[in-house]
C-alpha cells in the first residue's frame, strides 16, 4: 500500500473542498492534498447550470460551471494536487486516511489535518416511504438534472415534482424549457422549500402550479410511471379524504431535502448534531477531534455556495492555527437556541474571534426580533423563512460579554 | 388590470399590487416596502426579462453537451423562442468557457456564451 504524508488532507472536491485547499494554500499551509471520487473537480456546480452563484464571493452572477472553473483554475495555479477518481474508504480519529483508486490502488494517507468537504445527498424515495408501485421513471431533481444538463438526456416527458426545494423548482424549469409539461409541484409544508426567487422564475413565469400542503399518496404503472396522486394533507401531515387528484404523468422528481454525507466522519467518531446532519463544530469549524475540519454542505446544507466558500475559508484558518500551534484555543462558550430556531452553527465559541453565525428559523414568521439575551442583542426582522438562512455576524468584543452560553431565539414584536 | 408580483430583490418578499391599463401604463404601485420593490414591478410589468442557461451539443468533446447562458438577460417572451434556435446549435470542441455561441440571439443585441470549457476527447 502506497503511504503518503501530507500536512492537510481535504475529502471532497466541490465548492467546499476548492476553496477550503486555494484558502490554506495562500495561508502557506506546505502540502495540501483533494481527494476527488468524481472524474472531475467541481462536485455539483458542473450540472447546476443556472446563474445566481457568485454574487458575494466574486461579485457577479455566475452559472454553477463558471464558478467551478474559476475554483479550479485557481486551484491549479496554486499548484494544488487533487487526486480524482479516489474514493476514501475510512477516515481514523488519529486522522489516518484509506483512500481507493484505480492507478495507486490502496492508497494510506497521514495527514497532520484534515477538512471534510464531502457535501450532501439527496433524500431518495424510500427515505420518505412514498407508497405505490415501483416503476420506471422516478428520479431525484439531482439526478434529473445531471441526466439533463451533463448526459443530454431527457428523462420525462410530463412531469409531476415532490418537494419545492430549490434543485426542485429549478428542474420545474430546466424540464419546461427542454419541452417537457411539468403538470405539478406538491409541497408538503404549507410553504415553498426554495428561495422566493425560484418560486417566481422557475414556476409563476411558466405557469406551473404549486400545491401547498400537497403530498404523492400514490403512484402507479407497471413498466414506467403512468399517474401520481396527490392530496391535501391537515397539520399533522395526514391526507385529508377526499382531496385525492390523479395527475397523468410518466415521471416523479423528487426534490425533498438533502443530508450531509457523514458516514466518514462517523467512522472516525465525528459527533454528529441531528438538528444539521453534521458535526457539532466550534467557531474554526473545527469537529470535536482536534484537527478534523467540516465545511460546506457536510457541515450544514447552505442556501448558497457564496456561503459555502466562506465556511471553507473558516475551516482552512483554522487547520492553519492549528498546524501551527498544535492545538486551538477552547471554545468554552455553549452556543443555544429555542424551539423557534432550528439550529445555530457554530456549536462552540471562544471569545477570542469573530463568529459568523448560520441559523434557520422553525417556521415563517413577521415582524420578529431575533434576540440573544445575553449579549443585549435584538435584532429586527421583518420576515424570515426557514428557506433563507439567517447569518449573523458577531464581534470577538461582544461575544467575550457572555460567560458559559449564548441564546438565539425569535421573538415577537 | 391587476395584478400581485412576490418581489423577489431581498427575502422580505413583499407581495406588491400593480394596476396598469392595456399599454402597460403603470396607474398604481401597491405593497412594496421599499423603492427597490417599485423600480422591480416596473420592469416585470413593462419589460421583464431574465438570463437564460442552457446546454448545446458539443461534437468530439469529452461531454456531450456543452453549458450556455445569455451574457444578459432577454427578454422573457423570448425564452423559448431562444430555446429552440439553440436546440438546432451544435458546436465542434475545444470550446472555451466564455466564447461566443450564438451572436446576437434573435436580435436582441445578446451573444450565448459557453459557460464551460470542454476539451476534445
């Protein structure tokens, strides 16, 4: 087995993992290492052709490729390795790597850092124990969207979508414009899972019609997808009787929400906070091993890959301390929240830095205050959805005032 | 007329109630909770336009389609006019990200541009 010392080792790729390698390697962090299981770089911006990336990270509106290759020009001029086709296998909690590919074979790898940059996946089907017959024709909106945008095959020709999340609505889109009849998207929530922004151009401009507190009750066909029924559902998510509508359709895209991919992080005993789906992480990103990393979207699904690139900037400042100095500064400091928030990342901060803060809201609310008791902070909202992520950032003076825990909470008036 | 736009310039999403007459003569902006909300309606109700992204077949390309945009937006009647112009493009490879595809799409004075590099196979 090939053996390999590196200083940082980064799983991953995508947004999260280019940015957290171009960050430490401008930082002077010596022999930085991607480890790739695609054939390319880029994780999913290749296929999210679309524009709307980029706005706070490089000041323009960019589609998902244009960003991904200004990461990797950046990367290569950085002179950054970045082994492709390499799945990692196992992660140790002493940071040891085994990593898979078809030119080194076995490969170990010591790493004296690493950042988990492994992103998400889609909930699939039977996540979500839709009932009926398994046919042909069911696919998740990111699997329709590589079919689409990459491969060039269209996989539907009429169209019923499960879930309004944003990769949701924008294939709502991308299949109307391909010449495909979107008939349906049915949300369960009695609110849209996307930004406002894709409810207005991926559904209102072409007419698309959204079922709130919708969900597929049924689906039939033997060989391919031939209906799907809907029905109204009561606050506690049970169909209402007699609200059933059989849409004719020959596929069922599913856009119903994404879960950090963590089963490396587990493996080498990364605590894993079930509110995100990632790592309980202090204000570096750091996990709770000392010198394991989590950024982007393995950390916290984000809204947007501006976000993401910042997460990975954090994290790679953090593996710099760290492989300076040995260790971080303890984050002493308990960062809460109540039921009106459902979550907050950071878990843990110091008082020594300034801390972005993420959070999402539980449900939609106006005219609110978000407040923080024990810095005096009230900060007035005028609307916020789950949808937008709040992000919040605090100064290491304010943040020094609290003693044990701070307290996010929504508040009326 | 009437008629409601969820102004989608910042999360507030106001809904905000335009009346126009049969020119698109704007009579009464309603709803919007700041200037940028009006100045929004204004072009949705008298010119709303978007940017389009697309793909176009790519011949001897390491990938068989090659991702498009329009440098600007255009105009949103045209969307799927724009569709099937470049539905019938098909380009040889190399292709570099920001060369143009199409010029001038439907004379609106925008080029399509590749919005990805695709090396030859």
């Amino acid at each position: 087995m090939i053996e390999r010392n590196v200083d940082l080792a980064i799983i991953g790729g995508g947004p999260a993992g280019l940015a957290a390698a171009i960050k430490a390697k401008e930082l002077g962090i010596g022999n930085v290492l991607i480890l790739e299981r695609d054939n390319q770089l880029g994780g999913i911006l290749p296929q999210c052709i679309h524009s709307g990336f980029g706005l706070h990270y490089f000041g323009k509106d960019l589609t998902g490729p244009e960003f991904a290759e200004r990461l990797i020009n950046r990367v290569n001029e950085l002179g950054i390795e970045a082994k492709l086709n390499t799945m990692v296998i196992e992660l140790n909690n002493d940071k040891t790597i085994i990593a898979v590919n078809p030119t080194d074979g076995l490969l170990k790898i010591k790493p004296k850092a690493v950042i988990l940059a492994m992103g998400c996946r889609e909930r699939s089907r039977s996540a979500i124990q839709l009932p009926g017959t398994r046919p042909a024709g069911i696919f998740t909106a990111g699997t329709a969207q590589r079919l689409i945008n990459i491969e060039g095959y269209l996989p539907g020709k009429e169209v019923v979508i499960l879930g309004s999340g944003d990769v949701g609505l924008i294939m709502a889109r991308r299949f109307t414009l391909e010449g495909a009849k979107v008939k349906a998207v049915a949300e369960i929530m009695p609110y849209p899972g996307g930004l406002p922004r894709n409810v207005v151009q991926c559904l209102e401009d072409f007419g698309i019609p959204l079922y709130l507190s919708h969900t597929v009750i049924d689906i039939k066909g033997k060989n391919r997808v031939e209906s799907v029924t809907i029905a109204k559902v009561d606050k506690n998510f049970k169909p209402i009787p007699g609200t059933e509508k059989e849409i004719k359709c020959d596929t069922l895209v599913l856009s119903v929400g994404l879960i950090p991919e963590n089963e490396l992080s587990k493996g080498a005993g990364v605590e894993i906070d079930p509110r995100t789906g990632g790592a309980f992480v202090d204000e570096n990103l750091q996990t709770n091993i000392q010198g394991i990393f989590a950024c982007g979207n393995v950390l916290v699904v984000y809204d947007l890959v501006d976000y993401v690139v910042e997460s990975a900037e954090i994290a790679a400042q953090g593996a710099k301390e760290y492989l300076e100095n040995g260790k971080l500064p303890e984050s002493k400091i308990k960062v809460e929240h109540d039921k009106t928030i459902r979550f907050v990342v950071p878990h843990y901060v110091s008082g020594q830095k300034d801390v972005i803060f993420v959070m999402r809201v539980s449900e939609p609310m106006e005219n609110v205050k978000l407040m923080i008791e024990e810095l005096g902070i009230k900060i007035t909202q005028p609307h916020v959805v789950p949808s937008e992520m709040i992000r919040l950032k605090l100064s290491r003076k304010l943040i020094s005032k609290a003693k044990d825990k701070i307290t996010f909470r929504i508040v009326k008036g | 007329m009437e008629k409601t736009y969820t102004c989608i310039i910042c999360p507030t999403g106001c809904k905000i109630t335009v009346t126009f007459d049969e020119n698109h003569n704007i009579i009464s902006i309603k709803g919007n909770r700041c200037p940028h909300g009006k100045e929004y309606v204004q072009q949705e109700v008298t010119n709303p336009t978007r940017i389009l992204a697309t793909t176009v077949r790519i011949k001897n390309g390491i990938l068989p389609l090659v991702p498009v945009k329009t440098e600007k937006p255009i105009p949103k009647r045209l969307l799927i006019d724009a569709m099937n112009v470049l539905a019938k493009v098909e380009v040889n490879a190399p292709v570099k990200i920001g060369d143009v595809i199409v010029e001038n799409i439907l004379n609106t004075g925008v080029n399509v541009i590749a919005t990805r590099s695709i090396p030859k196979k």
